[in-house]
C-alpha cells in the first residue's frame, strides 16, 4: 500500500481545538474508524481495538505543546 499522508496546522480558539478532539474521540469510541473530509474527498481510516497511545508535554517559558500520538 503506497503511504499516504495529511499534515495539517492551522490556529484556532481552544474551545475550538477541544471540539475538534471530541468529535475524533467520539468517532473512535462509536465506530472504530475515523471519518475526514479534506479537500472535498473522503477518508476512511479504520482503528483496530488496541492502540498505542504516546503523549508529549513540553512546558517551555515562552511556548508550551501537547502532542497526541495514536498508533497501531
């Protein structure tokens, strides 16, 4: 299977970025997939049950992250 792969950065409010993050939850725990649509196409990515979920916290004095990384 050829790789394939959407990288995308944008701002947004926090409540925005937390909605965000629900609707990916959300879709995770209902269906075991993850629907996007970028580009006005639609894609699909099916999640197994067990994942390895891998979390990052850089506090810095003038720029903090949070990195989310989910694999299988």
């Amino acid at each position: 299977m050829d790789l394939m792969e959407i990288s995308e950065k944008r701002k947004m409010g926090r409540e925005e970025a937390a909605k965000f993050l629900h609707t990916i939850a959300d879709s995770l725990a209902r269906q075991n997939a993850l629907d996007l649509i970028r580009n006005g196409i639609k894609i699909h990515v099916k999640v197994p049950d067990e994942v390895t979920l891998e979390l990052e916290v850089e506090i810095e004095s003038d720029e903090s992250s949070i990195e989310i990384e989910i694999s299988w």
